[in-house]
C-alpha cells in the first residue's frame, strides 16, 4: 500500500501545509505516456512537521483533518513537485559563467583557475556563498552536489550558509596537487588532512554532506589519487566526485600522464575510486570496457548538457549508457560554470537537444523524473529527497506553464495534457517558471509577480 493512502493521522500533527495540484514519481519512466510512473493529484495538499512530509492527499481528504488555524499555501494553478536536485556544480565558478572563446583546458587556465584562487579570502566565499545558494532556490534547486575550491574555508562557508537555510548540500575541497598555478595547489596530505576534517566536522551535521572531490586526473598525482581512495576507504557513507572523458585533449593528457592505465576510467579504478558512490562527470568518450566497468561498479555518469555543448566537449550517448546488457547509471546537472545555466529546466531543454542530435529523445516525464527522483537515487538519497512521500524531507519546488508571454501563448493549445505541459516547462521555462520554492516546508524563494 503506498504511503499516501494513509494520511489520516499524520495529518492531524501538521504544523504547515501547502496546496496546489501535486506530481511526484514512484518508477522510472519507460517513454512517453507512462502513466504508471508517477502520481499526480489535480488539488492536493502536501502537511508537514518538523522539516518532513507527513501526509499527501486529496485537498478534500486532508483539509478537514489539518489542525486548526493551519492554512495551506495555496497554489492552485500551479505544479508541485519535489525540488529539483543538481549532481555537479561548482561554487567557485559563479563568475566564471559566460566566459568566451576556450574549450577546456584553456578554459580552466584563462578563466576557472584565476577565479578559484579568490577562494582563499574567506570573506569573498561567504559573499559567494549566499549569492550561489539564492541563486539555486531561484531556480527551484534544493540539494547539489558541489565542488569547492582548493581551499577548505570555500566549503565551510557554502556549509554555514546551507545550514542557515536548512539546505542539503553535498559538498567538497577540490583535491589538486599538480598542473595548476601554486596558489591552488594542496599535496597529498594536505588534501587528505583538509578533506578529513572537513568530513568530521560537517558530514551528517544537519542536513550537510562531504563528497571526496579529485578535480581530475590531470591535476592529481598518485600519490593524491591513492589518499583519496583511503578516504573512501575510512567513510563508507561518503560520496566520490571527480571528470571522466570529457574532453579528447583532456584524456591524451591523462594516458601521457598515466601510461600504465588501460584507459581514463582505470586510472580512478586503481585507487579504488570507481563504485556506487562515485560520480562521474560528463562521459563523453568511454570506451566500451569502461562503460562496462562503470556499470558493473554501479558507478554514476552525470550528463552535463550546457557545459558540454559551450566548452565544444562533445556529445552524451544516454542511449548507449542506458543499454540493458550493461546499464550505467545516470545523472543531470548543469555544471556551472561551464554550464551556462543554474536551472535544471534549461539543463533539460539542452538534454533533450543533444540527444535529438543522435536520433535519440528525452520525454517530458524522463527528464522530470532525472533531475527528482532520479538525482536522488543516483545519490543514494531517495528515501530523503525527491519525492512527495512521507517521511521525506519537505523540499518543494512550484511551477508555473504561464510565466511568460510565450508560455501563456503556447499553453492555450494544451488541454490539460500534464506531459505536454511539463514539455513546454521544459523547453521554455527558466527561473520565471518557478513561482516558489521551499526547504523544509517553509518558503525560501517566492518569485515577484508582475503584471
């Protein structure tokens, strides 16, 4: 019996409560028309208490059991679903965003690692901090995974600031100690002193998580790559992230660097850094022993689809990750700053675009699913985030089809055809479409309205 068929009693507990028309997932989307896959209840309430999902249902099943003087947030025209999570992001690069002309190397020494070294200023990542986690609440972002600068007090202050808001941030101290200026380097102890200490002092803290981050093989040696490896070793319950086959300079530099590998992926697989923990950026250009080993390890391949198309990376094959005889599992993210957008809905437009280019296409509900439901899985997390279920944290994101003149215009023809709308969401939809978001059932974005 599903959890919602129950809301009775939890009910009764609800110190809030919002209300609108509500879609969450239960599977994974087989296409187009799926309707198995998910949820969706035209005028539904979602109750909270204490940061948690206690009861979802029909608004007139609940109403009447919320406790008195609780009025629900009402969005009646509006799409609720569960917030939106990132896979890969990086803090240090929110200035780094629409920079010209570079594919990736040359970018990360023009552009990223200028920036990073700012870093060091504490007081300059708190500034960033707030800027970068308002703008993912914008965007109707709760949760990502995040890669820091070299230096751990760039963690620290994105960590104070999502603990302030109540976020859920999984985040990390970039590992880098060669081929980058000595302003952003660390060496193997250090990284590994930094990165553990970081894990004890914030890793389950609230809400906040550490992710082991290696930047890249290019700027990692051995000896760096094999501390990494024992962090893993030490905190099973911490996650792994690092770039995998992104860029074809990218990965001659990293067989001249690493002559012994039998490709890219064996170079991390050495240090025992490839498992179901791990994420791997982009995956552009696999093999098929490494798409084999990422499947078999249950490793995470994350699709970057903005990034890949402005740094001129190359195109991601879902079709051929997401092969029965040897599924790789996946992720969605918009890797700012390479990524040209903080918002998971023009992350999705560019998927879907990408995937069109290879005779391939992304459903309205898959790419839905992804960057909820299946974001979370893919992070090991969806008993906590990406669904409207009890028992889950109560981060919500709400949309609106209408929120632009073109939207208005195109959803004149849409009669009340949820995948159709959850296209043009996708396809048009930026920041403007989300009319609110909320961390733990309180608001923590509502965007302005305009006439």
């Amino acid at each position: 019996m599903s959890r919602h068929s129950e809301p009775t009693a939890p009910a009764r507990r609800a110190t809030s409560a919002i209300r609108g028309r509500l879609l969450t997932f239960t599977s994974t989307p087989a296409g187009p028309g799926d309707r198995d896959c998910y949820r969706f209840i035209s005028d539904g309430v979602v109750a909270i208490a204490d940061g948690r999902i206690l009861a979802v249902g029909e608004a007139v099943d609940l109403l009447p059991l919320l406790p008195r003087g609780i009025v629900p947030d009402h969005h009646p025209d509006g799409l609720i679903l569960p917030g939106f999570i990132d896979t890969h992001i990086h803090f240090p690069q929110t200035q780094v965003i629409a920079s010209f002309g570079t594919q990736l190397l040359d970018w990360l020494a023009r552009y990223t690692f200028v920036e990073e070294q700012k870093y060091a200023d504490p007081a300059h990542a708190a500034a960033n901090a707030v800027f970068f986690l308002d703008e993912l609440l914008r965007n109707g972002t709760t949760t990502a995974v995040v890669y820091g600068s070299v230096h751990p007090g760039s963690v620290e202050a994105l960590f104070r600031e999502a603990r302030k808001r109540g976020m859920a941030v999984i985040a990390g101290k970039s590992m880098m100690d060669r081929n980058a200026p000595a302003a952003l380097t660390d060496t193997p102890s250090t990284s590994y002193d930094e990165t553990r200490a970081l894990i004890e002092r914030w890793h389950g803290r609230d809400r906040q998580r550490c992710v082991v981050t290696v930047r890249f093989a290019i700027t990692s040696t051995e000896a760096q790559l094999e501390r990494a490896g024992a962090l893993l070793n030490e905190f099973p319950d911490v996650h792994f992230q690092t770039h995998l086959s992104e860029n074809r300079k990218e990965i001659a530099e990293v067989r001249r660097l690493f002559p012994w590998a039998r490709s890219y992926t064996d170079v991390y697989d050495r240090y025992g850094l490839v498992g179901p923990r791990s994420l791997f950026g982009h995956c552009i250009h696999l093999g098929e022993d490494e798409c084999l080993r990422l499947s078999e390890t249950g490793a995470v391949a994350v699709f970057c689809p903005t990034s890949n198309l402005f740094i001129g990376s190359g195109l991601f094959d879902w079709a051929r990750l997401s092969e029965r005889r040897r599924p790789v599992r996946t992720g969605l993210a918009t890797d700012v700053g390479g990524g040209t957008s903080y918002s998971m809905l023009r992350t999705s437009a560019e998927a879907y675009k990408i995937l069109q280019l290879q005779n391939q296409t992304l459903a309205a509900l898959t790419a839905f699913h992804q960057i909820t439901r299946g974001n979370a899985a893919a992070l090991g997390l969806e008993a906590e985030i990406g669904s409207l279920e009890p028992g889950c944290h109560a981060d919500l994101v709400v949309l609106d089809a209408k929120a632009t003149p073109a939207m208005r215009h195109r959803m004149e023809t849409v009669q009340g055809d949820l995948e159709e709308e959850l296209f043009v969401l996708m396809t048009l939809g930026d920041d403007r479409a989300v009319r609110a978001t909320y961390i733990q059932g309180g608001a923590a974005h509502v965007r302005a309205m305009t006439p």
